[in-house]
C-alpha cells in the first residue's frame, strides 16, 4: 500500500517562499537605512562601522535571501518509487534485453516472449 502523501512534507508555494525572501531582504535594506543615517551623527570608529554596515549589508542581504528556505518543507516526499523487476539488472545490463546465440562469433538474436505475436502459429 502506498504511503499517503502529506500537505506537511510539501515545499512552500512559491509565493509564500518569495514572500519571505522579500521580508529577510526588507529588513537587511532598513539596517542599511539607519547605518547610513547614523553615519551622519556618529563619529570615531563608530563612523567606519556604520559605513562598512552600509557598504557590506546589500551583499549580504541578497545572499541570506536567496539561501533555503526555514527547514519546514524539507525533502519532497515522493507518491511511489521505482522498484527493479528482479533478475533484469543481469550481465547483459540493466537496459538490454536477454539474448540468446554464440556469443564468440558475434551472432545474438533477441529471445522470444510468450506473448510474441511472431511466435504464434
């Protein structure tokens, strides 16, 4: 029987995945508002922070931005899984089908099925 697929392992729509990207980017762009705004009444070393703030923070809002999401749509859960008919992953490979003949001389003919229509008669 298969596994009945659940709405909690599906990833987010990606409406609500921009959503958030646009959120976390929002906020990174304001903290870089105000370091630019408190470059003008700060001085000292507090005036290089407020500008490495400024500088460094539209880098590394994109990036956390665009990282995954928050871990809750995880890994996509499939409905089914392809299961290997036993005995078909032989010496011959796992595409080709059985043969029969001498192989030394070159010479295979493909083996007849009972459902062959060739066969009938």
């Amino acid at each position: 029987m298969m596994k009945q697929q659940s709405i909690t392992s599906l990833p987010p729509s990606p409406e609500a995945e921009r959503r958030s990207r646009m959120i976390k980017y929002s906020i990174a762009m304001a903290i870089r508002l105000l370091c630019i705004l408190a470059m003008l009444f700060v001085q000292g070393w507090w005036l290089a922070v407020c500008a490495v703030g400024a500088i460094v923070l539209p880098y590394i809002a994109v990036v956390i931005a665009n990282v995954g999401g928050s871990g809750l749509g995880g890994a996509v859960e499939r409905p089914g899984t392809v299961v290997p008919v036993a005995g078909q992953a032989s010496a011959t490979g796992a595409g080709a089908p059985p043969t029969t003949g001498d192989a030394s001389n070159g010479e295979s003919e493909r083996m007849p099925r009972d459902d062959d229509d060739r066969n009938a008669a």
